[in-house]
C-alpha cells in the first residue's frame, strides 16, 4: 500500500475538501446574515430587465449626485435660487421615485 501511495493526490483531495468547507461555511454565514432564505432568493430569483434599467439609473443619480457635491460648496446648495440647489432638488426628486 506504502508503494503505490499518491501524496500528490492526497493533498489535491485534501485541498479540495478545505474548499469545498469554506464555500459551504460561506454561504451559511451569508445567509445566517441575509435572512433564512434570503440568500436564496437574491442569487437565483429572476428581475426583470426594467428593474436592472432603474437600478442602473439610480446609480447614474447617485454618480452625478457625487459629482455635484464635489463642484460645489454647502453654502451653494442651501441657497434656493442657486443652480447648484435645483440640480440637487431634481436629483433627489429622481431618486426618491
């Protein structure tokens, strides 16, 4: 038994049980974390493509959100006659629907 034994692939199958117990202790983190069931439901539910166009477009919102806060000063935004406090406005009107 002493000959023919493999320790080449003794480690590979070690390796891939350590593996194999790390994804599964993983995933039941993540999903003691999410909820029971939850996990489940965010990585094999199907959305429809109009759900992934809004969350697209919220994330261009919050992109030019963070642009405008970059140009301009606070003083700037809580002055309402300000360019600066109607773009802000019409940001977060387009992000709230």
């Amino acid at each position: 038994m002493i000959s023919i034994f493999s320790w080449h692939r003794f480690a590979a199958i070690q390796l891939w049980i350590l593996v194999l117990f790390l994804i599964y202790v993983t995933a039941s983190e993540l999903n003691h974390l999410f909820g029971d069931g939850e996990l489940r439901r965010v990585l094999f539910t199907h959305r429809p493509s109009e759900l992934q166009l809004n969350r697209r477009e919220r994330i261009r919102e919050l992109a030019r959100l963070s642009r405008l806060a970059d140009a301009h000063s606070v003083d700037e935004f809580r002055d309402p006659t300000s360019t600066a406090h109607r773009e802000l406005v019409e940001i977060v009107q387009r992000l709230a629907r």
